[in-house]
C-alpha cells in the first residue's frame, strides 16, 4: 500500500469509518491504482471522514486532492487523490452503488489495523 494511502486509511480509521476496503484496481482501471471504500453512520459522518482525510493529508505530505465531489449531499463523497481515490459512503448509498461487486475482481488489500 502506497504511503499516502496508508495515510488516507489511518485518518478514515481515526474517525471511525465503517466497513472499510482497499480495491487494487491497477490492473482493470486506467484512471486510479486503488480505492479506498468506506462508509460514516450519517451524513455529518462522512463529513467527518472526509475532512479527517483532507487535513491529514495535507498537513503530512501537502497532498490535496485533484478533485472533490459530493461534499455538499455527504451521501457519496468522492475524493480523487490520482494515484488513488477514496469513496465514502452513507449506509443506504453504498448498498445502492455497491462498488464492491462492480469491482469485485479486484484485488482486496489487506488494511493495517488502527
């Protein structure tokens, strides 16, 4: 696991991110290496998750990510690091896109604990 995404995992993990997964999608996706998929209780949740995400990275590496969507609705936020992409979900929402059977041949990383 690269380091900025190690990073990314542990600031999801600090802020109690459920469910989490790391998608090796290298090999089947021309766009990013990985995804990281997790999902926050509610809405101000996955607020949370994202901003913990954000901060941290940008205080440990200066790393931003290129681009940000679903802040505003927090039932899908999607932060897109390049190298890798992060997914964080509402409950209801992650059941609806269920990124994990549309990638399920990727390969699951194993995620440290926190």
């Amino acid at each position: 696991m690269r380091p900025h995404l190690r990073e990314a995992v542990r600031a999801a993990q600090d802020h109690k991110a459920v469910n989490m997964e790391v998608l090796d999608v290298g090999n089947i996706c021309s766009f990013t290496d990985y995804f990281l998929i997790c999902s926050g209780t509610s809405t101000r949740h996955t607020r949370a998750i994202s901003d913990a995400i954000f901060e941290h990275l940008k205080k440990e590496s200066g790393v931003t990510p290129a681009h940000l969507e679903g802040y505003a609705q927090a039932e899908w936020i999607l932060m897109d690091y390049l190298s890798f992409v992060v997914h964080i979900f509402s409950e209801r929402a992650r059941e609806f896109y269920d990124l994990e059977r549309l990638w399920k041949t990727a390969p699951r990383v194993p995620i440290p604990k926190g």
